[in-house]
C-alpha cells in the first residue's frame, strides 16, 4: 500500500517536471496559497493552544487554592469540634458538682424556718 502511495506521488512530480512552464507556475501559485493557509491555520491552532494552557493554570491554580481553603476549614473545623468536646466535658463535670451540693443542701423552706427560729432566739436573747 505505501509503494503504491509512492508510486503515484513519483508519478504525478515526474507529470509536472515535464509540464509546461504555465503548469509549473500555477502548481507554484497553487502551493504558495495551500502554504499560506497553513501558515494562517498554525498561528490559529498556536493562539488556540495558549489560551488553554492559560486556561489550564488558571483552573489548577483555582482548584489548589480551593483545596488549601478545603483543607483549612477542615482543620478549623475539626479544632472547634475538640474545643466544643473539652467544654462539654467541663460543664459535665461542674453539673455534677452542683449537683452533689443541691442533693447536699437545706431546701430553701427549711432554711427560711431555721432563719426565723435563729432571730426569734437572738431576739428572746437580747431581751432577757
């Protein structure tokens, strides 16, 4: 298959060697334009590719700074999450100390008829 490429490629160069002059100008012409198309169409495809690559750093740098933000608030998280468990473990603890000194304590009517048994005795005391 490629010697029969070759062939017709060795053919068609061997036609136009022995073309005229005209046909030797116009394959010229004709290269020259298919030339400068290809010129244009590779300055396209350059801009084209500069643009990605731009587009291409600008989102990776967008994603690792996300993932950097991503990562932080994790870690912000997770240290707030501690911060929440040791002052729960605190208020635990001190509601169980308070709750030994209620069970501990006078309720407040005993108190108050203790109170006025003291004021009565103090006063019987200062009046004899």
């Amino acid at each position: 298959m490629e010697e029969q490429t070759k062939n017709q490629k060795l053919e068609t160069l061997m036609k136009s060697m022995n073309a005229g002059p005209e046909s030797k100008e116009s394959k010229l012409i004709e290269l020259t334009k298919q030339n400068s198309i290809l010129d244009v169409n590779l300055l396209k495809l350059a801009r084209k590719y500069q643009c990605l690559e731009e587009q291409e750093k600008l989102l990776r740098r967008e994603y690792h700074s996300k993932d950097e933000d991503q990562a932080l608030k994790e870690k912000e998280f997770t240290l707030r999450i501690c911060r929440l468990r040791e002052w729960k473990q605190k208020a635990i603890t001190q509601m169980r100390f308070m709750q030994e000194k209620l069970r501990v304590a006078i309720p407040i009517t005993e108190y108050n008829l203790l109170k006025k048994e003291v004021e009565l005795a103090k006063q019987q005391t200062r009046q004899t």
